[in-house]
C-alpha cells in the first residue's frame, strides 16, 4: 500500500485531520510498524501530501481530501451488439455496487447460474483514484466509420464535481486497467 493511500484512508476514517494525527495514527499501524525501523516523520508525510497537490488540500494545517477528487458514485456500461451489456453501478459511500447485464441475442442461455467472487469496493476505490480518470476526455472516437463496435461510458461523481467520458471503439491509455478492476469488482469479465 502506498503511503498516500494509507493517508486516504485516515482521512476517511476520521474526516480532515492534522498532520500530528496523521503521523501518530500512521506509527500506531502494524503495516508501518513491519516496514519501517524509525517513525514516520511529519515531514514525510507533509512530502507526501505535497505530492499530491491534486489529491489532498491543506488548510491550517488540516489535510483533507479535495472536493472534486471524493468519490462517491462511479457508473460504468460497456457493450456492443448483439451483448452482452454490462452496467455497473458503486456507491463509495455505502461500499456497495450493483451489476446489471442485458442480451439482445435470444441465443444467451437467461437462466444460467453461476458462482462467482466478487472484489472489494474499498480495494477498486483506491484502484479508481490511482487511475486518475478525471484526467479522462471526454470523448473517445476512431478516426475511421465503425460499425457495431464496443461502446462504453463512465460517470464519475465526486463531492464537488461530476466527470463523464465515453467512447466507440477507441479508449483512454489505462482503459485495460479499468477494466481489470471493474472485473475483480464484480467477478465477471467486464470488457
């Protein structure tokens, strides 16, 4: 785990907090505490938190999370024709989601059970902020005619601001790695 996300976590558990609480907190964890001879320093954390200027806001010495970069809902739909079609829907602050699919093909089995292990909402998160997809455009199209293609959307809502991007066909770079947390998320392959 990174720093900056152990940092993230504090603040979510306890709301804007100092720098002293955050060092004290960060020396008190056992993940720390196996990684680390020394303490953390202030420094180090004041470093970190500087780092991260589009993260973190600091006030009077008070480090909270930036408006425009809590999370609160995240909704993701791919698809193509005939389907599937997957929408997913995460509610950050009920550490829920909710999964839906749909086929237009009528050769797709309805009734067809399976099992599958579904991912942590705290873990794809993190995995949201490390991507960063508020640097998104907000729109992706090839340069030439595309005819039943992979369409896509994604509608980002964080505390002060709402990010949307879609697309035909044509990705942002770490589209891939979306994916791949979208899939652990929720158990199935979402692509």
């Amino acid at each position: 785990m990174n720093m900056y996300e152990i940092i993230l976590d504090i603040i979510e558990k306890n709301g804007p907090v100092s720098f002293d609480s955050i060092c004290d907190e960060m020396n008190e964890m056992s993940i720390i505490k196996k990684e680390r001879e020394k303490p953390v320093q202030i420094s180090h954390v004041k470093s970190v938190v500087s780092r991260k200027k589009d993260l973190f806001s600091v006030e009077d010495n008070i480090v909270s999370i930036r408006e425009e970069k809590e999370l609160i809902t995240l909704t993701a739909m791919i698809g193509k024709f005939p389907g599937p079609t997957y929408k997913v829907a995460v509610d950050f602050i009920h550490n829920r989601f909710y999964l839906f699919e749909w086929n237009i093909d009528n050769r797709v089995a309805v009734n067809k059970e399976k099992t599958v292990f579904i991912g942590d909402v705290e873990q794809f998160k993190k995995e949201i902020i490390r991507l960063s997809i508020w640097n998104w455009e907000r729109d992706y199209q090839p340069e030439s005619l595309v005819l039943d293609g992979t369409s896509w959307s994604v509608h980002l809502k964080t505390k002060g601001m709402v990010y949307e991007s879609e697309g035909l066909q044509a990705f942002p770079k770490d589209w891939s790695k979306f994916c791949k947390a979208v899939s652990q998320l929720i158990g199935i392959k979402f692509a």
